[in-house]
C-alpha cells in the first residue's frame, strides 16, 4: 500500500522548511525539536523517517549480523 502525504515548503527565515501535516507528526511520534531524516532509496525514491526508527532499524540489522557470526 502506497500512502502519499504532500508537504508545503514556507520560507523560514533565510531558509526554507517542510510543514508536516497533523497526521503525519503523530504517525512519525514527532515533537518539537526532533530531527528527522530523509533517506534516499532505490530508483530515486526518497523515505522520510524519524530518527527513532532509524536507530530502531540500525539496532536490528546489528543484531542480525551478530547473529549471524553466532552460527
């Protein structure tokens, strides 16, 4: 299932930001001042996670490959 959100890009101060709706905030567990990371994927696409999940998913690929030397 392929879930799109559209983003607006404002001016913020010198530079630019992304307003993220609602919904997406609470789905990401966002809050003022956390960081987010927009990481690039295959053919060009682009997934936007928050950085809890990126250390979520760091975790469990450490995890797998200690083991998988275990075996």
């Amino acid at each position: 299932m392929i879930l799109m959100t559209e983003l607006k890009i404002r001016n913020v101060g010198k530079g630019l930001g992304l307003e993220l709706p609602q919904d997406l905030v609470e789905r990401l567990h966002l809050g003022a001042g956390d960081s987010i990371c927009l990481e690039k994927m295959a053919h060009g696409n682009y997934r936007l996670v928050s950085k809890n999940d990126e250390l979520e998913e760091q975790m469990a690929l450490i995890e797998g490959y200690m083991h998988e030397e275990d075996a």
